[in-house]
C-alpha cells in the first residue's frame, strides 16, 4: 500500500509520499540524531517523532512553495541562489510551524521533532560533504544555519554531545531568516557571495 498525501494550492499539485519520509529517516536522520544528540533529547524525541516531524516539514514546505516565490531570484543571484534556496525554505518551515505552535495547531513536543529534523537535515548535507556532490550547494545555506544555532546557544553542548533549547532555535532560525529573506527578495549576487564568503 503506498501512503501518500495529495495537496492543491493555488494551482499547484504537490505529492508527498510516506515511505520516502520513513526511508530518510531511518537511513539518514536516525544515526545522526543518535550520534549528536544526547540521551535526553533523544527521549524526548522518538524516532518515530522525528518521522512525523519530517512529513509536517514536507508537507509544509509544498504549500510554501506554491505561496512564497521570488521568481527573479534565480537569476539575479546565479549560482548562489542554490546555496540559499532549500535553508531558506527550511526556515520558513521552521517559522511557520513556531506560528501553528502559537495557534494551537502544534504541540511544543511537534514543532521540537520538526526543529530536530531540520537540523538533522542540515547535518546529513554538511557530512555529505564530498561525498554527494548534488548536495554541494545545499551546504552554505545549511552551515549558515548550524552557525546561527550555535552562535546563539540553540545547540547546547553537554558532557554527552549536543542538546536542544528549543526557544533560542527558534529565534536563531528568524534572525537567519531575516538575512536569508533580504538576499532571496533583493540581494544581488555580489551581496550574496559576501554573506556566504563570510
């Protein structure tokens, strides 16, 4: 049986299918939130969490696709368009699940297992260094995403490896946002090359 969910939004059909969510998570996600995460993060957030956390990121991250395009930003910013194009989303991901959360819509465990996938997702990317060169580009948005969590105290090291304080991600998340926004709207590629050479 294949499980999948269908969306519609002004005038695009996207799909969004559970064992490809299943599959990234128990090959990709699952090792890296056990080797950097600690043991009370990782009770805190199941595996089978972390697996619903990425379908809510893929479902809506769909309907922000079909919502929020700049369609001149590919070709203003070059090359570096890629390297903003999936953090970005990622962190209007993360900004509209902190609204659901606000709405009641998502509880604080949710939007937490949906804030630790993103950031296994940007682990993955960064450890496929190399390795995977299709994610290359993707790299620099998710390292700049990395930076801003640690600079501000969102991962918190502990004897064991790495914790989670959940407030400091969120606003870490929307003052990278804030950046990211700029240069998708109407950041040149020089601007941008700047940010990243950074």
């Amino acid at each position: 049986l294949l499980r999948r969910i269908t969306l519609t939004v002004s005038f695009t059909m996207s799909t969004v299918f559970f064992p490809m969510a299943e599959w990234r998570v128990t090959r990709w996600m699952q090792p890296i939130f056990q080797l950097f995460f600690d043991e009370k993060t990782q009770k805190d957030c199941s595996v089978s969490e972390l697996q619903e956390g990425l379908l809510r990121i893929s479902i809506i991250d769909e309907i922000r696709r079909s919502l929020m395009r700049y369609d001149d930003a590919p070709a203003r910013l070059e090359e570096y368009f890629a390297y903003i194009d999936e953090a970005y989303g990622d962190m209007l991901t993360i900004k509209a699940a902190g609204y659901l959360y606000l709405k009641d819509v998502l509880t604080e465990k949710e939007l937490r297992a949906i804030v630790l996938a993103e950031i296994c997702q940007a682990l993955y990317s960064v450890a496929s260094l190399g390795k995977r060169k299709p994610l290359e580009p993707l790299l620099y948005g998710y390292a700049a995403f990395l930076d801003s969590l640690w600079e501000g105290g969102a991962l918190e090291k502990t004897e064991q490896r790495l914790s989670l304080n959940l407030q400091k991600a969120l606003l870490c998340t929307e003052q990278l946002l804030r950046s990211l926004e700029y240069y998708v709207a109407l950041g040149t590629r020089e601007e941008t090359k700047e940010f990243f050479d950074r």
